[in-house]
C-alpha cells in the first residue's frame, strides 16, 4: 500500500480480505452483503485518503509558487 495510506484504510482492507474467505468458504448471501458493503466501504475510504494527499501536494505547490 502507498505510504499515504491511512490506518483505517489499512484496516478496512483487512477486515475486506477476511470477509472475502469468508464469503468464499461459505457462499451465503449474508457473507456476500457483508463483503461487499465492506469493500465499498474501503473504496470510499482509499478515494478519501488519494483526494487528502493530492490536496496536500498542491498546498505545497502553492506555498512554492509564492516564494
């Protein structure tokens, strides 16, 4: 994972990879719900710490520009 990835993101990814063998070792609808709501989760999280990353690189563009 990039170095800005956050904690959460980190464990959201986790917690994904865990309810996807758990979807695959049983194949309930359930399990599918649960991996599925957990990975949309994880999306909106690694887009949120991408979006905070990409506006601290230009923060400091800026701040060079003014110099």
């Amino acid at each position: 994972m990039p170095s800005w990835v956050s904690d959460r993101t980190i464990k959201l990814k986790q917690e994904h990879d865990e309810a996807k063998q758990e979807y695959l070792l049983s194949h309930s609808s359930w399990t599918k719900a649960r991996w599925r709501q957990i990975y949309a989760s994880l999306n909106d999280a690694y887009q949120a710490d991408k979006a905070e990353q990409l506006n601290k690189q230009l923060d400091k563009l800026r701040i060079a520009d003014e110099r």
